[in-house]
C-alpha cells in the first residue's frame, strides 16, 4: 500500500488501515535489508519497490566516503541521474546539509529560496543534476543513516517528487526515518566484519566510486583492447589518478606519491642505473631521507620479493612509495627524458667523479675542458631552450652540498639537476671560457654573452652574469636570447579597451610613446609587436637594442657595444642623421638619452623607448624628475604603457562559481584604485554599482560570474602554462600635457587618466580573472599597489 492511496482516502478508519499497510510493506522491505549481506545489491534491487512505498519518482542513497568529508552516491534510480556524484558534508546540497545536521528534511520545493533559507540561510539546492539531466525536482524528503547504538553517520538517503504532485505527509518521514535506521545497523554490522582487498582496486568499490559491477567490466575491457586497466578507469569512469594512486596504498600498506614536476633529480642515485633497467624491473630511486633511500614502485611487493634493489644499493635502508602505472611512466620520462643530443644528462654524469677536494684554478681550467663537462653545459642550455625556460641560474653551495641548476619557467624557477661537489668551480669556469671572461677573477662580478652556435649546433644567445658568493664561490645567471619573429599585436593579450586606444596612438606620425615596467616583464616584445604593426615598406624604422633579441625584416637594427663607444645616445644621435621615420631605444636611463629622444620626437620622429618604473603616471613624474623641460616633455609624449607578466591558466582548468564575498572583494580592488576620480568622489556607490554592471554585461552570463582555478596536468607548471601580458595604458590628452606642464603630481596624473578611460595594472588583471585568462592570486602577485 503506498502514501498515495493513503492520501486519497478520506475517513479516519481508512487513513488508519493504509497506515498499517504502509508499515507492513515497510517491515518486509527491512527485513529484506537485515537479511542482506550486501546492503548495496539489496538497496538497488529494492530501490523500485521502496519508490512504489513512498509513492516517489526518485530515491538516491549516498554513503560517508573513507575520511567522512563527502557522501558517495551509491544508488540513484530515475531519469537523468547517475551512479558516482560526490557532495561535500556541507550546506552546499540538501543530502550534504541533511548529513552534517543529522536531522531529516521534508522540502515542498527544493527551488523555493525562501523555503530553504528559513531552513538556513546558506542551504543551496544543486541544479547541475536537473539541468544535466532534463528533470525538474520538486519536493523532497530526505533522511540521515545513523546507527542507532554508535551514532555513527553511515550516510542518506533522500526520496524526491511524489506521484501525485503533493507533499509528502509525516507519515513518510517517520517511515523514511524508519529505513534510515534499518540501514545505519545494517552498515554497522557490515563494517564491524570488513572484508580484506583483494586487489589494488577494491579501496574504489569500498569507498564508493566504482561499483563492482563496473569493475568487472573496465577489466574485460582492458583485457578485449589491450589496455591497462587504469587507463579505462580514467578515461571510461572518470576516476583520477591520485584516487588510483590511495586506494593502491591502500592494498599495499605503503604511502602514495604522486608524479611531481619540480623533483629533482639525485644524480648519485642514478649513476649506475639505465632508462631500460628501470623500465624493465618497474622500481626508480627518488631521494635519500631519513627513512633511507626513497624508492618510486608500481608493485612493491614484486620489488621487495626480487631483493634487486638491495643488490643496488647494499647495507642501505629502503623506504617504498607506491603510484600509478602513468605517473611512474611520467617520472620515468622526468628522469631519463630524451634529448636533441644523443647523450642525457644522467648519462654525462655518470662519468663525473664525485671527487670533494678543491682544487687551484690550473686544475679548474683542466677539469673545465674535460669531454663530459663541456657536453653538460651544452646539453643543460639546449635543455634550457627546449623547455621554454628564459634563465639559467647555476648555484653552488659550501662544503660538499651539491651545485644546484634551475631553470626560470614562466616566471617561477624550477629545480633541474644537482652537479657533484667538485664540479662547482670547473663548471663556472667552463661558462667563462665560453664567453671570453677572467677565469682567474673571482672576488669581482662580471658579466659577457655566449653566442651559442659556436659550440652547438642551435642559433641562441646567452647574456651571462657572475655574481661572487659567500665561501670563495661563484654563482652564474644566465638569460636565453632566441632570436624569435615578433607577436602580432592582437594576440598579445591586450584587452579590446587597450588594443584600440593604443592602435590610435602608436599610428601618430611623431611623439614620443613609452613602455614601462620592471626587468623581465615583456617590455621588448610589446616594443617589437608595435614596430611589426607599424612596419611597411614605406616606412624607415632604426633600433638600437641592447641585446637584439628579436629580428624582423625592414628594421634596421642596432646592437649597443658600450666598449667601443656605442651608447644609446650615441646611436640616437646618429640615427637622425640616418633619414628615419621610427626609431626604437631599447632604453632610456640617463638624461642625455632622454633629451635627444625628446629632441628627435619633436623634430618629426615617431621615438619608442623602454623605462623602469612601476606605472604609467609614476614614469612622467620620474622623467620630470630627471631634469626634462616640462613643456617639450609634455608637447612631445604621446602615451606610456605599463605592462607585468602574470601566469596564464592552463587549459586543465577547472571552473566553478564564486561566492558573493569573492565577487565582493575583487570588486573592492577594482575601486580602490578609482578612489580618486572625481565620479568615485561625488557617488562611490553609483560608481561601483556601474562598475558591477559593465563587468557583469561584458563577463557574466545571468548576473553570475564563471572563474576558473589551476589543476595541474603533465603539460603544465602546478596549473599554469605560459604568461600573459597586463597593462595600463595612459594616454597624453592635452588636459594630461597640461598636467605635465604644470609638473603635477603622481595622484593627480593618475586621477585624470582613470576619468579619461585608462584602467591600472590590477583593474587589468581582475578583467583577465574574469576573462579566465588568470586568476587572482596571479594578479595581486604582480600588481602590488
């Protein structure tokens, strides 16, 4: 007899009677349940009856995963839904809300906001499964599994939308409470007698994300198709590797490691084992700790029975770190990763002599010649270039610690490998052959280039700097010049609001236009992007650079040779002796430089040029501050764009939906640099509230926004991959020449150019976070105000 019947009976003897059917037919189906050995198999084949009770479409039955921080679905019956949801144990859904509360729920409409918020005011109901699945949920009751003797939460179980469109009586909550308590002493009898795992699987099946019919069938599906069994996990049933990787752990006893880009290599571990050995015997040594030597596994077990690993490394202890089948391969490929020379890394090493005396710098000169030293420098600067790296920094430290080589990837260094003790001296030495400096001085910096094809076969330069240590020791800096074409301008990353306003300004036929920003921030690619758009062939465009990093045909380039008396000003100079149209100084820092190029600017040139300063305004007042006359200064400028690299999301981002206080914060940021403004000044609220509008109209969908965050894939650095570009574009109006003239002040300047259309380095950015270019935590690392 279901709830239905019962309500359409009028007369309280027949409300009675189908109450007493109601409970009978409960009492059979929770029999049923204590008979059961498998609460999952018998809730599944019950699952239709227990609808047919409850008069229900729907029921879902969710179970506490293994660290009690989110309920697995176990059993989903109905149209649009699935097994294998996860819901944190909080107020985000109703079952989550439901199992932190404890204390069941009868909801008439689970899209009512008020209905919930009377509930609590952060209770949300999560639409992703009605939308997914074409289905529209309506009322819902929804019950907590405790065992009634430990208290113990097992999990929830929920009925949703009644048959005929009414709400659920209390009656069916007293009976859903009923079957709630039927299992949750199920559950206890089940876990108090566990099951051992069988297999390096079966955490998944105990935890709930993979049911054991569907592990039956991703094992004949590897077996039909010659996969690994892992592989269809992943790619079939949306498992992880790190989910893989714990429950292995798991069935091992031994801690999971995850694959980790920013390892480092302990080429003393490595120096008598081969890429084929480990593959074929499947163990690799990852680090010395206090545990002992750390060994990477697929099977620790096959490794511990075979005792190879204690004919490696004798009378040492062994530690075991379990992972997955993939993420061994790719440490594997980390370790022993080919290269476009013939020899790796750890095969240069192994020759190296792990030798701790020092010696005099006769024997540094001999050592730095040696075969294998100078085919390790090659090879970690062709690495270097391979990888997209913009700087080596080579670092030796005292005693017999190991000189340490790391590469800077996208504005972050990155451990690459560990050179022995007595190669530290040798090494730098090799590195000052190459680029023709005193081996024999150590105490002063020096700096040179290496121009790289004289000793590989790659077309790259090398500006390198020695920098005296602590200890008598040398460290060496040294920056990647490629000679690379030029970007587009409109796939630098400008935003549209920048991209037209600056396209206006840099097609002007004279002025004097500025990019600034600190070392390292793309000031010569945005220089070279504005020359390409401006490059045809009736236009004369000279550059002095210092180095040349980036070619393009029409421009005349110039490399600045300080040593032979070729300044900047001095190339200036004689640039307006040369008919030009264009002219491009890689930098202005003197004021004899600044002076010609105003001069030049005003005589009918277009002049670009680079600065070292924080923002667009601040770089007027510093060339004020320089001793420039305000008024050629002010009649020659014609605009200054700041500029920073924040890191770029990788695509393996994931999206979610900010909270209202998120939004509210970056929104506070996004005016806080507008404080100025006269219009922020008469009305902060109207101001912020347009400021909401545009954002939403120009980046929301529905008045909500959509930001993403970094995950991490093997193709990325920690969730990001490459940079992007944010700027802050100040345009010199004739109210800002008239500023300038004035010699007014940084707030001043800034006030003007923000009323007049310039957004600031940060206001970039937050359009960028929502862009899902980026995300915050990039952009207040680059933008500090």
């Amino acid at each position: 007899m279901s709830i239905s019947s019962m309500q359409g009976k009028p007369g309280a003897g027949g409300e009675v009677a189908t109450r007493l059917a109601f409970f009978k037919g409960l009492q059979a189906i929770t029999a049923r349940i204590h008979a059961s050995k498998d609460i999952d198999e018998i809730v599944s084949e019950l699952s239709t009856d227990l609808c047919a009770l409850f008069s229900a479409e729907r029921l879902s039955f969710f179970v506490v995963n293994h660290g009690g921080t989110h309920l697995l679905a176990r059993v989903k019956t109905g149209r649009g839904v699935s097994p294998g949801a996860r819901l944190p144990i909080d107020e985000s859904s109703i079952a989550g809300f439901v199992a932190l509360t404890r204390e069941a729920l009868n909801l008439r409409d689970v899209y009512d906001a008020a209905e919930l918020a009377a509930i609590s005011p952060d209770l949300r109901f999560r639409t992703l499964g009605d939308t997914l699945g074409g289905y529209r949920t309506r009322q819902m009751l929804c019950a907590p599994i405790i065992d009634p003797n430990s208290g113990t939460l097992h999990g929830v179980v929920e009925v949703v939308n009644s048959l005929g469109g009414e709400d659920f009586p209390p009656v069916a909550t007293e009976g859903l409470l009923g079957l709630a308590q039927t299992l949750g002493v199920a559950f206890a009898q089940r876990s108090n007698a566990p099951a051992a795992l069988r297999s390096r699987y079966d955490a998944l099946i105990a935890d709930g994300r993979i049911v054991t019919g569907e592990m039956d069938d991703a094992t004949r599906i590897a077996h039909e198709t010659g996969a690994h069994v892992e592989d269809v996990l992943v790619q079939k049933y949306g498992l992880t590797l790190p989910q893989i990787g714990d429950a292995a752990a798991r069935f091992f006893n031994v801690a999971y490691e995850p694959f980790r880009s920013e390892r480092v290599r302990q080429m003393d571990l490595l120096r008598n084992i081969k890429r084929e050995y480990v593959v074929q015997n499947q163990w690799l040594p990852l680090e010395e700790t206090n545990e002992g030597i750390v060994l990477l596994t697929y099977d620790p077990e096959q490794v511990r029975v075979s005792r190879i690993a204690e004919n490696v490394f004798p009378k040492k202890k062994l530690a075991y770190r379990i992972t997955t089948r993939c993420e061994f391969e790719q440490t594997v490929d980390q370790y022993f990763e080919p290269s476009i020379e013939s020899s790796s890394v750890d095969d240069l090493l192994h020759d190296l002599m792990d030798d701790e005396q020092e010696g005099s710098v006769a024997d540094d000169v001999s050592a730095a010649a040696d075969n294998e030293l100078v085919k390790l420098v090659n090879k970690v600067i062709i690495d270097a270039h391979r990888q997209g790296a913009s700087d080596i920094h080579i670092e030796p430290r005292p005693g017999k610690e190991k000189t340490l080589i790391r590469f800077r990837k996208d504005g972050t260094l990155v451990p690459y490998i560990q050179v022995p003790a007595s190669y530290r001296n040798p090494l730098v030495t090799r590195i000052k052959i190459m680029c023709d400096l005193d081996i024999s001085e150590r105490r002063k910096p020096q700096d040179g280039k290496i121009k790289f094809r004289k000793f590989a076969p790659l077309d790259i330069e090398l500006r390198v700097a020695t920098v005296p240590t602590a200890g008598g020791l040398e460290d060496v800096v040294m920056r990647l010049l490629g000679h690379s074409e030029p970007i587009r301008l409109d796939k630098l990353g400008v935003s549209p609001h920048n991209l037209e306003r600056l396209k206006r300004t840099i097609t002007k036929p004279y002025g004097l236009f500025f990019v600034c920003g600190p070392t390292g921030s793309g000031k010569t690619t945005t220089l070279h992007s504005i020359l390409g758009h401006i490059n045809t062939p009736e236009t004369k465009i000279w550059t002095a650079e210092d180095p040349v990093e980036i070619t393009q045909k029409g421009l005349r380039q110039v490399q600045v040779n300080r040593k032979a008396g070729l300044d900047f000003a001095t190339m200036l100079r004689s640039f307006l002796r040369a008919d030009p149209d264009v002219i491009m100084v890689g930098e202005m820092r003197d004021l004899e430089t600044v002076s010609v190029g105003i001069e030049a600017s005003l005589t009918g040139h277009l002049v670009l040029s680079t600065l070292h300063t924080n923002s667009a305004p601040e770089s007027v007042v510093r060339l004020l501050d320089m001793g420039m006359d305000p008024f050629n200064f002010g009649d020659a400028l014609l605009g200054v764009l700041a500029q920073r690299l924040a890191k770029r999301l990788c695509k393996c981002k994931e999206a979610y939906r900010p909270e209202e206080g998120e939004v509210r914060q970056m929104l506070d940021e996004y005016c806080e640099d507008m404080a100025a403004t006269p219009a922020f000044q008469a009305d902060p609220a109207a101001a912020r509230a347009a400021v909401l509008a545009r954002l939403q109209a120009e980046h929301g969908a529905d008045g909500r926004f959509t930001l993403y965050r970094p995950v991490g894939c093997p193709e990325c650095n920690c969730g990001y991959r490459g940079r992007v570009g944010l700027h802050e574009l100040m345009v010199a109006t004739s109210e800002a020449k008239r500023l300038i003239q004035e010699r007014a002040r940084v707030a001043e300047l800034l006030a003007l150019a923000l009323s007049e259309g310039m957004r600031t380095l940060r206001q970039d950015g937050i359009e960028k976070v929502f862009a899902g270019v980026t995300d915050m935590e990039q952009v207040r690392r680059v933008c500090v105000r």
